[in-house]
C-alpha cells in the first residue's frame, strides 16, 4: 500500500511538474520538465539521506561522541526490531526531530539540540521512537523525495513569475496555483503518516503520554524560534516531527492537539499509562534524563 502510495503521489507532483513546464515553454517545456522530474525522482531515491542531511548540515554522532543519546536511539530500534540507523545532531536552536532514508536498512534519524536541550529523558525517547516509527512504516523515502520534488515545483513557479512567456490566463494560473497544487497532494498523506507515526512510538518506547508532553513543549516553541532551513526551502517543513512556520490550514500534519489527543487514548487504552510499561507521567524521571553533550559531536571540522 505504502508503494502505491508513493507511485501515485510522485506521478502527481510530476504532472504538476510538467503543467509548470508547458506553461512556461510548450510542449517542449512539458517534455523537458518530465525528463527533470524523472531525473530527480531516480536521483532522490538513491541519495534522499545525503540530500535532507546535507541540508541541515547534520553532523553524524556514534556511542563514544553522544553515547547517551546513540545508546537510547540504539536501544529503540532493538525494540522496534529495525536495523540500527545513523544517528545524527543539528546545531539548531528550534527543537525537532526527522528521519530520513529509502529503507530501514538505510536510514538516519535526527534531533536538533534546541530539542535535546529542552525535553526530559522520557520526552526526546518518545519522539525518537515517533521518528523511528516513520522508518519502521516506510514514510522517509516519501518524505524526502515529496520534499524535494514539491520544492523544485515552487522554485520553478517563482523563475516563472519572472520569465514566463505570454500564454494567456491558462499559463498564469499555471504559476500560481501549481505550489498550491503541490501542497495539497503533501497534505493528503501526510496528515494520515503522522498518526501513524505516532501510534509507533507509542508502541515502541511504551510511552505514549511521554511523547503527547514532547509535542506539547515543542510545538510551542518551534512557532517562535525560527527555522533556517525551512525558511529557505518551506517543502522542508514536513520533514520534522512538528512543522514550523507554517499555518494549519496549509500543514502536512495534524493539529498537535489531535495528536496529543490520540496519545491519551492510547495510554487510557493501556491501563490509563500504568502497570504495562506506559509512563503516566513524562517528567518522572527528567532530572536524571538530561542528555550530555560533548563540543565535539557538534563540531564540523572532526
């Protein structure tokens, strides 16, 4: 199901593709903007890691830079009985997280230190295991190729709004609506792989209401810290674990508060968070869950 998915959705953003195409250059235009898209798509499938990671300029960390941190995500995916992913920092004050890969067996899972310096133990393992959760269901190579593919339609709408030729109203809504367009066809499954997600990391770290708390605290403040990355590329947003920057009517994921909402149940569900593994409470045991980092995890020239 996943596949189709992913077969149908990308067929979509390269329809769209070729629309900006014929509107700016005909037929030829079309044709071109159609061997750009299958480009991208074979380029992305391969190389959807390095591109998402060079983006952020993530710094990769193991067990002797970060070892609390590798230990956590290493143990997490034992329980999740996924091969074991590169595990990677952001020196980003907003606090998210992502993952990204074609596959399990080829996958990076992410946080930023703004979020590894804000949340409990409890806390950033429960949005670990929400990341781990998106490897385990298969959404990162659709994630990162939606971002690319959907970023390169916007780039292409903007040099259009410059350099478009004259082809009347058809080629002018062409420009505009097409993001638009683009946006949507996101929204359609993402919305959907959150919950997903989510459920996942529920299951995975026995913690449900420790992650409800995670995205309680960032969701706040990923609105007022601003996110380089997003900003230059907003395709991007729908990468982390909460969006930023942008308005609900236009997010790939659900309100947080749906979100929250349905990790309660889940913990109501396990025996109300106790007995069962389920923490009841995410701040139970944060002063002993602050994550140690050391300069050297973070510093690009090693």
């Amino acid at each position: 199901m996943n596949f189709l998915k992913t077969t149908m959705l990308l067929a979509a953003l390269t329809a769209l593709f070729m629309v900006m195409g014929f509107s700016l250059g005909g037929p030829r235009g079309a044709i071109l903007a159609l061997l750009v898209a299958a480009g991208m798509n074979l380029f992305t499938y391969w190389n959807a890691d390095k591109i998402v990671l060079k983006m952020h300029n993530a710094i990769e960390v193991d067990n002797t830079s970060h070892p609390e941190f590798y230990t956590m995500v290493e143990r997490l995916a034992q329980q999740a009985q996924l091969p074991m992913p590169k595990v990677y920092i952001v020196d980003q004050a907003q606090p998210n997280a992502f993952a990204t890969g074609r596959d399990p067996e080829n996958s990076a899972v992410a946080a930023t230190t703004g979020l590894l310096n804000m949340l409990s133990y409890d806390e950033i393992e429960g949005v670990m295991a929400h990341e781990l959760g998106h490897v385990k269901n298969r959404d990162t190579l659709i994630m990162t190729m939606v971002a690319t593919i959907a970023g390169a339609v916007s780039m292409l709408a903007n040099f259009g709004m410059f350099f478009r030729s004259n082809r009347g109203l058809a080629g002018i809504l062409a420009v505009f609506i097409a993001p638009f367009a683009a946006m949507i066809v996101q929204m359609a499954i993402s919305r959907t792989r959150e919950f997903g997600a989510d459920k996942a990391a529920a299951d995975i770290s026995g913690k449900p209401l420790a992650l409800a708390s995670a995205l309680h605290k960032i969701s706040g403040q990923a609105q007022r810290i601003a996110n380089p990355v997003a900003q230059r590329n907003p395709a991007a947003a729908q990468l982390y674990i909460v969006p930023a920057g942008v308005k609900q009517m236009f997010s790939t994921h659900p309100a947080t508060e749906d979100r929250i909402a349905a990790l309660q149940q889940m913990a109501d569900q396990g025996g109300s968070g106790r007995g069962d593994g389920w923490s009841s409470n995410a701040d139970e045991i944060g002063d002993m869950g602050r994550l140690k980092r050391k300069r050297s995890a973070l510093d690009p020239t090693r």
